[in-house]
C-alpha cells in the first residue's frame, strides 16, 4: 500500500488549479487515502480497474502502479493533456484512456475486477442508470468503490463559500444560491473565501462565462442506499465522514448526528462505499 504523504497532497492541492496536468498530479498522491480505504476493506486492485469518471487521470494513474490493467473514461476529454502525458513520463503501459458515457460504458459484461467511481455520481444525469452500468460490467466477485457527498453538506454542495459563513444553500435553495454565487463572482469576488485560482466561479465570470451548475443528481444518503440497491448491488462497507466540527462533539452526539436523517445530509462530508453484485 503507497504511504498517504499529508505534505505532498498540501504541496499538489495548492497548485492544482494551474492546468490539468497540475490537477491529476493532486488527484495521484490524494487517491493515497483511496488504496488505503481499499486496502481496510479487502479489496485487491491487482486485476482489472475501471475508473469510470477519470477527469484529468489523476486516479488511474495511481492504480496502475498496483492493478494489471486500468482503464480510465471520461464524457470529456480533460485526460490527453495530464494522464497520458503522466503515464507515459512514467512508463506505465498498462494504464487507456477512452472519451466514454458513464451511462452506456463500451465494454462487455463482467469485464473489470474493480470499478471506481470517486466523486462521480454528482455530476451525472441518470444515477440510477450509471450504477447498473458499472454493476453490469464488474465480473462476479468483483467490486466497486463508490464516493460521494450529500449535496446539502458544504462539500457537497460544491458552492464558494463566503468570508460570512453563512449556508446560502440551505437558507435560501440551491437555485437562488448558485445563482447569488454567480453574480457575487462577477461583481463582488472579495465576498467569496477562496482566491480567484481555486473558484471556478470567479475564474469564469473573469472570462465572461456563465458558469453552468453540473451538480445534476442531488445526492441524499438514504435515497442512494436505495439507488444502490435498485442496480444490483450490495453494500459491502459503507463509512459516513462527518465534519471536523462534529467529530468534535461527543461520541453518542457525534453518531447520533452522523445516522440521523435529520442531520446526515448537512454534515456528512463524505460518504465511501465497497459494494459488490447482489
């Protein structure tokens, strides 16, 4: 298992925003703390690996320093200028990639050992279509790691957040608050807490874009159980992240908090999954 290097992760995610190039190369030394959580629940990355939402390639390029084969796709071609280029400074010859639909993978059934969705399934316009896909191309036995965020959470919500920590999201919707982002970018930047090179907010309104909210599935925790479950697929570990606030509380508070379908969905920052073919 590779070491989790705190510094190098810090060093990556301080300059990740420069180029694609730069973002894989966080996302390779972040996706540490992915084989570890892997490595916790018993799942081997020796086979075959699909990571079916590469971005820039940071992953793959990861895995395949461990698994026999990876495949990394992605709807957009952001990994031609970072995994490709990484993987052949490193001389990885074990490591495609593949413009692909999450949503209608181009592989035959049962084709991949280990399927990886991280930080995917928010971004997708049929969920419930996008896991039975990758459960339809994972070989009996085989496994997926699936992670996420409630989008009421902070992380989730993949919203600026303002110098006034305020929640805009819950207290005013989600449209309203995307919405104030927008022009707060375009008119009042030193509103927001994040500097210009990591608001993607910002760094569109500087070039006359509207940005486009690509949060597409509004993900909950008991309504994904339940989108699981419907494609076929089991839960074999599942680990609920709350904040740092709440780690803070005492334990029972804490549980209480994390398990409660009445606060799960606001402070739960992550949500990690090892699930297998029902």
């Amino acid at each position: 298992m590779r070491e989790i290097r705190p510094d190098l992760i810090k060093a990556h995610a301080d300059t990740r925003f420069r180029s694609e190039y730069d973002y894989a190369l966080f996302e390779y030394y972040r996706s540490a703390k992915v084989i570890a959580f892997l490595d916790r629940a018993g799942v081997s990355i020796e086979g075959r690996v699909l990571d079916a939402g590469c971005g820039g390639g940071g992953m793959p390029l990861s895995l395949a320093e461990h698994a026999a084969m990876v495949v990394g796709i992605d709807p957009i071609d952001r990994f031609s200028e970072a995994g490709v280029v990484l993987g052949r400074e490193r001389g990885l010859h074990n490591l495609h990639f593949a413009q692909a639909d999450g949503m209608a993978l181009p592989f035959a059934d049962g084709a991949f050992d280990l399927v990886l969705s991280h930080a995917v399934i928010e971004h997708v316009a049929d969920a419930p279509l996008y896991l039975r896909e990758c459960r339809r191309v994972m070989r009996p036995g085989g496994r997926m790691y699936l992670s996420t965020a409630p989008y009421l959470s902070f992380a989730g919500a993949h919203l600026p957040r303002l110098r006034i920590p305020l929640p805009l999201h819950l207290i005013a919707g989600r449209r309203v608050a995307f919405r104030t982002f927008q022009l707060l970018a375009r008119h009042a930047p030193w509103t927001l807490r994040e500097p210009a090179h990591e608001n993607s907010f910002i760094r569109d309104a500087q070039r006359g874009i509207d940005k486009v909210d690509d949060l597409l599935e509004k993900v909950r925790v008991s309504r994904l159980r339940r989108q699981i479950a419907q494609a076929g697929l089991t839960v074999v570990r599942e680990e609920l992240h709350v904040t740092s606030t709440v780690r803070r509380l005492p334990g029972p508070i804490a549980r209480w908090i994390r398990d409660s379908a009445l606060t799960q969905d606001i402070l739960i920052s992550n949500i990690e999954y090892v699930l297998a073919a029902g």
